[in-house]
C-alpha cells in the first residue's frame, strides 16, 4: 500500500501547484518543434518511411524529456539537490571526458569532440554532454551559495567547488572538445546567474562577474565593428573572422557565410503569411541544419510574420512568468534556479535567434524546445522540471504560513 501512494505521489499528474502558463507554454513550443523539425526533414529524398521515422525518433525524446520535466517538478527539494550536488559535479566530469575520448577514437563529430554517437550500443542517438554543464552550473550556484552552512566559512571554502567545476568544465569544453560556442555560452550562464544569491561571502566574485561580462559586451563589440577587431580575429581563426564579417557582409562569398545568407534568404521569402507548411526551399540542402540550429529560418519562410509570433509570444510568456516567479519566491535556493533558467532560455533565444537572422555572429546553438536534439532539450525540460516544483514548494509555505 505505501509502495502504491508513492508511486501515486510521484505520478506526472500529481503537481496541482505548479504553474500551469509554464505549462502550456512548454507544451506549445514542444508542438511547434516537432512540427517544423518535421517539416524541415522533409526534402526531394524524403518517403513516408523517413518522415515517420524523423517524427517518431523525436518524438521519443520529447516523451522522455516531459517524463523528466514532471519527475524533476515532483522530487525537487532543497534537501536533496544538496545532498547530490557532488555527486552531479562528478557526473558530469566523467561525461565530459567520455565524449572526448569517444571522438578522439572514432574522429570529430560535427567539427566537435563533444559527443557521444549511442548507435555502438544500439540506440539511434548522440548526446552531447556539454549541454548538461549549464545545467550543473545552475545547480551548484544554487545549492552552494544559498546554503546556510557556508555562514561562518572562509570566503574560499564556499567557492572553491563550484570556481574548480566551472574551469574545469570551460577548460575540457573550448580545449579539449573544441567546441567554444558552447564553452562561451556556459561562461555567460553561469555569470549571470552568479549575479542572484545573496551570499556575502561571494560579493567579490559577483563584482568580477559583473566587469567581466561588460568587458564581453565590449570586446564583441569591438570585435564586430572594429577594422582592428577583423585583424584580432583573423589571427586567432580565419573561420571567426568570417562570422563575424557576415553580419555586415552576409553575400555569398565564402564556406562561412554560406549559411547565413540562405537563412536570411529563407527569411525574406516569408513574408506576411510564408509560403506554406511543407514549402520552404532552403530546406533542400542550402541550410545544413535546417531541423536544428536553422529552425526559426525554416519557420519564418514557412509561416512568415505569423511565425515569428508562435515563436515570440511563448517565450515571451515563459521567460515572464519565470520572472515575476523569482521576484515573489523567498528562499534564495529557488530564486537562482528560476533566474538561472531564465538566463538559460534568454541566452540561447538571443544566440540563435540572433545569429539566424544575421543580427550576431553564428555559434551554432539550438533553439530551446523547438529545434531537432535531444540533449538540449532534455536539458531545459529538467531545469523547467524543476522551476515547477520552485514554485509548488513555494505556494506550499504560503499556505502553511
């Protein structure tokens, strides 16, 4: 009999408590994600097999990243993310550096040492481990920094886990997997979500991250606008160089600027009302990653204007609810949770977004809860999970009080 009410407790449907917009926002770009990546696999090669199998191989993650997001929405506790905080940390050490090997003995995959092809043990999978360091970031800021053990410690005795994870992570992510798009976006998380608690033992460390990301603002301005920025660039990788003059410059006119022109052509096809679900002609092999990082342009060609509102409104919506959630929540724990997850969406939004639409250089991130992977978006589905049961664990307290 007990066995069954904790099953019944931790059933997916237990979780009165949660916001129910963050809900229907998650499951809204969900529905717009396996639509469109559906759409953009589809080419002149395509059958009915091959669509089916696009959807039911997404369809598959999606299924298991809701079963995560509604587990992690029912487990959370403050207890318990510290007792595990080692234990991710080690994890994800160990991930990191089982996707290196892997590529480093069966060769790059995607120009990147950060992945893990799950075909040698049968699933028809990657995973790209790389994703779930945001996550433990996020996590370890949390659980660290709100703890109230740390009261009367030596300032280096509460940051030296997560300071060692955080360059320990950046270090094997841009070095070893080669992989700095990704490594730039952890850095910019996890600075911005250092910015919340309220430790005073971490003051110092929060007044760094602060110059730290103004001098990111100006050296990617610089960068970008800068005759002496191109000259930098160059030196430390033609292919960044490229990217970057695509934004002021995106003709055709090399391997690097390619894709941002199609992108940008597929978006000036749309329009008001786009050419149609199904329609879109860069799909056909002008953009490489049409069901991933290129999502939003297939969108827009497809849907037009209208098409950016079903990407736009939601976020906007979720990233706000998400917001006025952190500001009412009390315990500090919560808080860098709810913040950190809003970082996390905002981030890849304005990186990919941004990037397709040839505002920002290219870095080849996904668009969160729409765009093909699974990694990703089990990713964000586990911290949503868990911003769930921030806020259910929250609205429990005010009733007890």
């Amino acid at each position: 009999m007990k066995t069954l009410k904790k099953i019944a407790y931790y059933s997916i449907f237990t979780n009165d408590k949660a916001s129910k917009v963050i809900n229907v926002c998650v499951y809204f770009l969900l529905a717009i994600g396996i639509l469109f990546t559906t759409s953009a696999a589809m080419n002149s090669k395509t059958t009915i097999f091959t669509t089916l199998s696009h959807f039911s191989k997404q369809f598959v993650v999606i299924f298991v990243g809701v079963l995560i997001y509604h587990l992690a929405s029912n487990m959370y506790s403050v207890e318990r993310l510290s007792k595990t905080k080692f234990i991710m940390m080690v994890v994800e050490f160990i991930l990191l550096m089982a996707a290196y090997v892997y590529c480093y003995i069966n060769g790059p995959i995607n120009g990147n040492y950060s992945w893990i092809d799950l075909k040698i043990i049968g699933i028809p999978y990657s995973v790209q481990p790389s994703e779930f360091s945001k996550v433990v970031m996020i996590l370890l800021i949390a659980s660290f920094f709100s703890d109230k053990r740390f009261k009367d410690q030596h300032w280096f005795d509460v940051v030296k886990w997560p300071l060692l994870t955080f360059i320990v992570y950046t270090c094997i992510i841009a070095f070893l997997q080669k992989d700095l798009g990704t490594a730039m976006i952890l850095v910019l998380i996890t600075l911005l979500t250092l910015l919340i608690p309220k430790c005073d033992k971490i003051r110092g460390f929060q007044w760094i991250a602060s110059l730290t990301l103004i001098f990111i603002g100006f050296a990617y301005w610089f960068l970008l606008t800068q005759p002496q920025g191109q000259e930098i660039l160059m030196k430390i990788s033609p292919t960044f160089a490229a990217r970057f003059s695509a934004v002021t410059n995106p003709d055709y006119h090399n391997d690097a600027t390619r894709e941002i022109f199609y992108s940008l052509l597929g978006i000036s096809r749309g329009k008001l009302l786009g050419v149609g679900l199904g329609n879109s002609v860069q799909k056909f092999g002008y953009l490489v990653s049409s069901d991933a990082d290129y999502i939003f342009a297939v969108i827009v060609e497809e849907t037009g204007l209208f098409g950016i509102g079903l990407v736009f409104i939601p976020y906007i919506v979720l990233i706000g609810t998400l917001l006025s959630k952190a500001r009412r929540v009390e315990k500090d724990t919560g808080r860098v949770i709810l913040m950190g997850t809003v970082f996390y969406l905002f981030v890849h939004f304005m990186f990919n977004v941004g990037g397709v639409s040839g505002l920002i250089p290219l870095t080849g991130v996904p668009l969160l809860l729409i765009s093909r992977g699974g990694s990703a978006l089990i990713s964000i589905l586990f911290l949503l999970g868990l911003c769930q049961g921030v806020i259910a664990n929250d609205k429990k307290l005010a009733r007890k009080r």
